[in-house]
C-alpha cells in the first residue's frame, strides 16, 4: 500500500470511529510506528486530524453555523427524515423537539397531529406550532439564552426541563462518532439536550448521513442511548454497523426519487 493510500484509509477510521491508537494502526497496516506517527503528522499538518498522545482523533468543532446557513444544506436528506421521524407521533401524547433546522422540518409534519403537547426550546419551532393554529395542542417554550442556531439554552432552559416528563424527544446533532456519541459544538446545549433526553422515555435521534464522523466539543448522549435514529441512505457502511450495533433501531430515509 502506497503512502498516499494508508493515509486515506487512516483518515476515514478516524472518521468513522472518532479516533485511532498508533498501536492499532501499526498492526492494521503491517508499518512501523515511525511511519504511522509520519502519517498522522501529514494528515494533522493538512488538517484533516488533530494528533494526540498515541494516535489521532477527528477535529473538534466549536464552530456553530447559524439556523438560516444550517437550513439550506441537505435540504432533500432532512425532508426524509423528518416524514420518517412523524409517522412515530400518536395523537394525544408529550413530545419534545430540541433546536435545529431536522427537528423545524419535522414541526411543519405535526401541526395536524390532534392534542399534542410541544415541548421545545427552539423559538422556531414554537412558531410553526403557533401558526398550524390547533387549539388542541399546548406548546412549551423553555426560555433561556439564545445561541447563534437559535436554540435556547443556559440554566433556565436546563430548570424547566427538568419540572417536565415526556413521551418522545426527538434530538437533532451536530455530529455522530463512536468514541463521542452525539455532539454538539455548543457547551450550554448539551446541557440543555441532556436534560431533555432525562425528561423523555424514548430517544430519537434525527441526523443525515453528513453528521457522521463529526465530533462537536460537547457530548449530549452516547450512542447506544437512542431507542432510534432516523438517518438516510447516503449513510455509509460502517456508520450503520456502528448505529446499528449500539442504537436500539436504525432507520434509513429513501431520499432517491420515486420511478414510474
């Protein structure tokens, strides 16, 4: 195996795993240590990695895009999601949304669900509930600190979620890894996305096929916390052994056409 391939096959273990031993790899790829350790700086100096004492991990984001950027990417994937994340609502039950651009698209699916009860801290998806008009549904909004997504987070949000018991929370993520878990690059609502996962008795995860291999600073649940994850097709192989290992159900949104 040429350079070149060992560090290509090195960098999609780190993604697909979150992170890799130098011992591990030495005995993956027949190398010695020296060239392993010469790999990684490679990959580190084109920032593909970060390197870390004995091996390599993916890069942390901290970096947290804006609702209205978030919005426009993979746009088809989520529509999917979210029709596959709806058929689990029954009318008449509890259900938690957190914050984000899949869990607002899957809003739009339930303003016609009769007598259920919204619990959310995302201004947005408040809204959708508030112009679907149905007397019969009772929203509530956490309150707290506004991030640049449009989430509400902090001690407040963190406080009234736990006064509250729900059927089905349905959590949006900014990244997905084996080592993580489901992250977040944003410290204040991991916090306030652990409390939500505390208040609900089952966990559906809402995240397309781009969020695997990414790892945000703040973990919110490991893997095999989620009773569901909802992704799509574009999914790779070794994500959906990783998820469907450690979740309690995989389901795939079909995002290709329909042929006639």
């Amino acid at each position: 195996m040429l350079a070149p391939q060992r560090q290509q096959a090195i960098l999609d273990l780190v993604r697909q795993n979150g992170g890799v031993r130098v011992v591990d790899l030495v005995r993956t790829f027949g190398v010695s240590d020296i060239t392993i350790r010469r790999d990684l700086e490679t990959l580190a100096d084109r920032g593909l990695l970060a390197k870390v004492h004995g091996g390599a991990t993916t890069i942390g984001s901290t970096n947290e895009p804006g609702f209205a950027a978030k919005s426009v990417q993979q746009e088809e994937e989520k529509r999917a999601i979210a029709g596959h994340a709806a058929t689990l609502v029954r009318p008449g039950t509890a259900v938690a949304l957190s914050a984000g651009t899949t869990t607002w698209t899957l809003a739009h699916h339930l303003g016609s669900v009769a007598g259920l009860t919204i619990v959310t801290n995302s201004v947005r998806i408040a809204d959708v509930f508030q112009h679907a008009g149905r007397p019969d549904q009772t929203v509530v909004l956490t309150g707290g600190v506004r991030t640049p997504s449009d989430a509400l987070v902090g001690p407040v949000a963190v406080a009234a979620i736990r006064q509250l018991n729900v059927d089905l929370l349905f959590l949006g993520v900014h990244g997905m890894t084996v080592r993580a878990g489901f992250t977040t690059p944003n410290m204040m609502e991991a916090e306030t996305d652990r409390a939500l996962v505390e208040a609900a008795s089952r966990l559906v995860v809402l995240a397309d096929h781009t969020k695997w291999g990414t790892v945000g600073i703040s973990t919110i649940a490991e893997l095999g916390e989620a009773d569901v994850v909802i992704s799509d097709t574009g999914l790779p192989g070794p994500a959906r052994d990783a998820l469907s290992e450690r979740a309690g159900r995989l389901v795939l949104a079909d995002t290709r056409p329909v042929t006639r």
